[in-house]
C-alpha cells in the first residue's frame, strides 16, 4: 500500500542541475524520515542524503554544498535538489522512506541521472 514514485531524472551536462522529487502515500509521510540513494553502475547502492521527520539533515560528503534535500509534508514530497552536477554523480536515485513509529522502509522505483562530460 506505501507508494513512492520519483520524478526529475534526466541528462545534463557536467556542471548543470536537476531536481528530483518523490511523493509518499500510504503512510504518514509528516512522521516518517526519508531519504536518497543511488547506485551506479557496478557499485553498491550508496546513501546519499536524509532528512528526519523534524527536518534535520544529513548528507555523503561527496555532495555536500551541491546537493540539498528538503520536504513539503502538506505535499506528501521530498526533495532532492542537485547543483553543480559532477559525471560520477550518474546513478539511478533512489527515494527511501521509514516511517518513524514502524519497523518498515519503503523504496521508490528510481530515477535515473545521467551526468555527461
């Protein structure tokens, strides 16, 4: 019954921006933490980034002071907004949710972000 759908992926050039979005349902998305991931071709899915039900954030120091997330819970979303995009950012993004009161995590499908040179 938890839904998370992600949208915003793409093809830009290095240096260029992209914002990736995901919204919740099925849960209470206001009293859930959440967070992005991604994995690259060949490599280990990575935690990239999340944000707690209280709005504290966190991030892998290779994005950090390019990448920033942020939620609208009147929207059921969470953001992921990505500056000054580097090529070994490609990855397929991943959007992560647990619930705080629950034993469970959900995953979105993934978006894909393809970085050029």
């Amino acid at each position: 019954q938890v839904r998370l759908v992600e949208s915003g992926g793409g093809l830009v050039q290095t240096g260029g921006s992209l914002r990736l979005s995901c919204v919740v349902s099925g849960t209470d998305f206001t009293y859930s933490d959440m967070g992005w991931y991604r994995q690259a071709p060949g490599k280990q899915r990575e935690w990239v980034t999340a944000i707690t039900s209280g709005g504290s954030t966190n991030y892998v120091a290779s994005v950090k002071g390019r990448f920033t997330i942020s939620r609208d819970n009147a929207k059921n979303t969470v953001y992921l907004q990505m500056n000054s995009l580097k090529p070994e950012d490609t990855a397929v993004y991943y959007c992560n949710a647990r619930p705080v009161s629950s034993l469970m995590t959900y995953w979105g499908q993934g978006t894909q972000v393809t970085v050029s040179s």
